[in-house]
C-alpha cells in the first residue's frame, strides 16, 4: 500500500501540533433539570440521583445508598478511562474550565431507550451532550443478586451504555461492530455473535444483557474511525475538528472536492494515499469529495496492495449531518485491474448474526472485510444509486487495508482474530 506524499505529511505533522493535548468529558452526574416524574425545573435532588432511584424502584429492591452510588460513579468513570484507553480522553465527574463533551447521567426515562447521542462523523464539533437514561437499566438489577452484584453489573452496563453514545458523537456507527476481523463475507450469514464483543454493538445486532455487563473493546473500524478524527478540513468556519488520537488525526485529501474531479472510469481513477493509522495499525485513505451536483458522475479511486489482505471502506453521504439533510444514497464497488467486480455495497444491512441482508440500517455504503487476493491495483467507484437525481452530493470514502497474516496451523476464525490483535497498536439511539 502507499503512503502519503512528503507534502501531506508536513500537513500533518502541522496540524497534529495544534491539535488539544486531550477532549475533556464531563460525565455528569450533578445536573438538576427536573424532579424526576415529567417536571423541568430545578428541585434540589440531580437527576442522576431520581433516574437511578426510579430504577431500582422498578426492580423492586432497595434504593442504593449514598455509599453505593459513589462505588458505580467512580466504577463509571474507571470502565469510560479502561474502554478509552490510549486515547486522548480524560473523563471527570468536575466540570473542566475548557470546552468539553459531556455525558449526561440523567435523561428521564423514556421507554426503551438507554441512551442517544448526535452523530458526528470526524469529531468535527466540541460541546456535545450524550444521554443516558439511568431509569431503563432497571431490567439490569436482578432481585435475587447479592449487593454487591447489583452495584458491579449496573457500573458495567451503564458506562457501556456511554461509551457507546459518547462513540456517535465521536463519529462511529452501529454497523462499524461487524468489522471485526472474524467476519468476512464468507460467513455473513451467521457471525457468530463475533460483532457484540465490541462498543457499537447494540440490540439490533444482538447485543445481551450479558454483553452490556461485560467491558467491551473497539473492533478495527471504530479505531479507524477515531484514527481520523480531527482531520477533515473546516466546512465551516468555527469548527474544533479535535483528534482523540495521540498527536492528531489522519488528515483528509479536499482535493477532488475542490474541483480536480476523480476519474469516471479505471484508466482515469485517481490514485488514494495512504496512512498507517495510529491506533488501528491499518493503511487509512481519508478522501473528502463530492459527484459535482450530477447523478451521472462517477468517480473511480486507484489503490495498490502490495499483498493479499482485507479492504473495509466506507462512503459517507447520509450521515453527513454537518453539510447537508439533502445528501445523496451511495453505491461503492470494487474492482480488480480486469475490470472484475469483487464486492458491491448500496445499503447497510443487518440483524444480529447476519450482516448484509435484512432490515436497512443506513444508505450510506461499507465493504467489510473484502478478501484482496493478490498484491496488485484495485478500484473503487462510488455513485449514486441508481444514477437518480441528487439533493446534495458530497460524501467522504474512508478506505482501510490490512495485510494477511497467514498463521496456516490455527483455526481460521482464530487466526483472523488473532490477525488483528497484532495490528492493533494499543441526536442517535442505542
């Protein structure tokens, strides 16, 4: 795989200078907006303190002390500062001087949700509020549990539950828990569960209580995620574009954005540079570009592998919140230097163990974990669906390579996993 031009490394390495040493989190636990049954307005008692009552009111067991409430908020902070680990995140229940992301335990109950968050792709804003809804883990508190199972599983499902929300507002998505290198086309039909062991999972991919009580870790695309977080070029004047990663974000390529159009067939296809992300240990493309306001362009993107391995990429149109509502669907394929066509994605599919078919997630468009075979020149064309009329048209393609790592006396399923282990180097509802 190539690697960026000495140009854009100088970019780079200017940009990581001026990115925040760490994104302060707020995890709130203090707020005081309502009285607990439907009233705004300041009582006296946090939130927090009213949702988790209700909670464990709807369990039928005992109101958890004082004492007991100061053990899960500390057990929330440490499970947020483990799941976060070598990132650049610091999480206190003080409210920092500086601009800050907050996660707000106190959201009254709604039914059914655990928590929401904004989404936002790249980390381009600051000053968000995640949601979490203390009141609906209630099914978590087992009557017959011995205390101190009670105060352990709730910590666990909780902080889950925000590292999770606090995810969207860093710019990840359910459908990036099926990265995880176990899953290839090959078994899209039954994954064996293989996508709840990570933060993004949820209840459409199956997701257990069992699951959200244990400390999850992020699958290889969620690191992508945040391995380019902060390095989108401002749209708009004011934005923070901050990196969780250590010494800034991959940055993105404008430059078919700007007017030097990609090629709209293989021999005309722009070539992708490339950046081994920090956390993620992958080959990272981060383009930002547009289909000029035309349903009928195309355009086509080159890259090298330079053996066989795994392509992830994503074509971000929809969820592009900052830009515009008016976005266009996607279509991304990929072909080999014959023309072949080797994987083709319109929409996000998925329930629980089976990825690619089923009940529509998002229009936007994902190969995951496409098998390269060889060392060699590949393509990737993005479109709109259909060549139909456009609303709007930009989108950004995040592409991610791998090399195998052939371990021939294992098990596939474990080598696969095991593969991945040595690359790694460290308003949305649940």
């Amino acid at each position: 795989m190539k690697f960026s031009s000495l140009i854009s490394l100088l970019l780079f390495l200017l940009l990581a200078v001026e990115a925040r040493s760490d994104l302060m989190v707020h995890v709130d636990f203090v707020r005081d907006n309502h009285n607990g049954n439907g009233v705004a307005g300041a009582n006296g008692t946090a939130d927090w303190i009213e949702e988790l009552d209700q909670a464990t009111a709807d369990a039928g067991v005992a109101t958890f002390s004082a004492a007991e409430r100061s053990v899960i908020q500390s057990n929330i902070i440490s499970h947020l500062t483990t799941t976060y680990g070598g990132y650049s995140v610091n999480f206190t229940n003080v409210l920092p001087a500086v601009v800050h992301d907050t996660i707000y335990f106190g959201l009254e109950g709604v039914a059914g949700l655990l928590g929401n968050a904004p989404l936002d792709i790249g980390n381009l804003f600051t000053g968000q509020v995640t949601n979490v809804v203390p009141r609906s883990f209630s099914t978590f508190i087992e009557t017959t549990d011995p205390r101190a199972n009670m105060v352990s599983e709730i910590s666990l499902a909780l902080a889950g539950t925000a590292a999770h929300e606090l995810g969207h507002s860093l710019g990840l998505l359910h459908h990036h828990a099926y990265s995880n290198a176990g899953i290839t086309p090959a078994n899209y039909a039954a994954t064996g569960g293989l996508q709840n062991n990570h933060i993004m999972a949820t209840g459409s991919t199956g997701l257990t209580e069992a699951g959200r009580e244990t400390l999850r870790t992020f699958s290889p695309f969620e690191r992508v995620m945040f391995d380019i977080s902060g390095g989108a070029r401002p749209v708009f004047t004011g934005q923070d574009n901050d990196s969780i990663v250590p010494g800034g974000g991959i940055v993105s390529d404008r430059t078919e954005d700007l007017g030097a159009d990609a090629g709209g067939s293989i021999a005309t296809a722009r070539a992708l540079s490339f950046t081994t992300g920090a956390t993620s240990g992958l080959e990272i493309s981060f383009v930002e570009a547009d289909l000029d306001g035309l349903a009928s362009d195309i355009d086509f993107y080159r890259f090298n592998a330079s053996g066989a391995g795994r392509l992830l990429a994503h074509a971000y149109s929809t969820s592009l919140g900052y830009a515009s509502t008016l976005e266009f669907n996607t279509t991304l394929q990929l072909f080999n230097s014959l023309g072949t066509l080797l994987a083709s994605n319109d929409d996000v599919m998925y329930d629980g163990n089976v990825f690619n078919a089923g009940t529509v997630r998002s229009t936007d468009s994902f190969l995951n974990n496409i098998p390269i075979p060889a060392a060699g020149d590949y393509f990737l064309r993005v479109a709109a669906t259909g060549g139909t009329g456009l609303a709007g048209s930009n989108y950004w393609l995040v592409t991610a390579f791998g090399l195998a790592i052939p371990e021939p006396s294992c098990f596939i399923l474990t080598c696969l996993t095991v593969a991945v282990g040595l690359q790694l180097r460290s308003r949305r509802p649940l």
